[in-house]
C-alpha cells in the first residue's frame, strides 16, 4: 500500500516524456534515411531497432533524469504536506514535516533533509545534462 503515491507520481511524470519521445520519433519518421530503409525492404521492427531507436535514446534517458528529479521534489512536498506517504514510512518529505515542529529547538531536524533533498535533486539534474552532452549526435566533440 505504501507505493501507491510513488506509482501516481510516476503515472503523471511520465507524460511528458511520451510527448517529448512522441515528438522525436515523427521527426525522425519523416526523415529520407527512414524512407530509403522502408523502400529497400527493411522491416518496420528493425526500422524502429537500428535507426529510431538509437536516434531518441539521448531524449529519453534526458527526460527520464529530469523526470526523477521532479518527481523527488513532488514526493517530497507532498510527504510535507502531509499528503504523501503513510507516517510509518520515513521519506524525506515526512522528516522536514516532522522537524517543523520543532525548528526553534533543533533547526538540524529540518536542515538535513531539506540539504539532501536539494544535493539529490542537483545531483540528478547534473547527471542529465552529463547525459545530454554525451549523447547529443549535434554537438562537436574536439
């Protein structure tokens, strides 16, 4: 029962992908490599294997470490919210909730995890755009 919030959150995070992966694949589709693979008699499976696949793995893998680091944000403040995940179940979120409480007496209770949660996001979000350079076709490499 607990991965009911982090199910949801996955479910509407991943739109955004699909769109973005939507997009590259009709540009790809209608590129002439594709259509000299289909009038050679490639067929449409090794088309998507060899040829568009490989072109939309740097926006997938882009947009999916983009996609983590929101999705820990969104975990996070709904857990503060209190809106998250059950109170048994310890997330980051749910401490900065717990520490609110008590800021005046140990600030460190809400300084930790809200440190961490940043670290993390900045962490993933320096991971994509390492991602991103690495497997951008257009960029020079010297």
């Amino acid at each position: 029962m607990p991965l009911i919030p982090a199910v949801q959150i996955s479910r509407a995070s991943s739109m955004h992908t699909a769109r973005i992966v939507r997009g590259d694949v009709l540009t790809i589709k209608s590129q002439e490599f594709i259509m000299a693979a289909k009038s050679s008699g490639m067929r449409e499976y090794r088309i998507i294997l060899r040829h568009i696949l490989p072109n939309v793995l740097s926006s997938i893998m882009v947009s999916a470490t983009l996609g983590i680091a929101a999705a820990i944000i969104t975990e996070s403040a709904l857990s503060f919210l209190g809106l998250g995940f059950p109170s048994d179940f310890p997330t980051w979120g749910r401490l900065l909730f717990d520490g609110a409480n008590f800021l005046q007496l140990t600030p460190s209770r809400v300084l930790w995890p809200g440190l961490a949660i940043s670290l993390t996001v900045l962490s993933v979000n320096y991971i994509g755009d390492a991602v991103r350079d690495a497997l951008d076709p257009r960029a020079l490499k010297s």
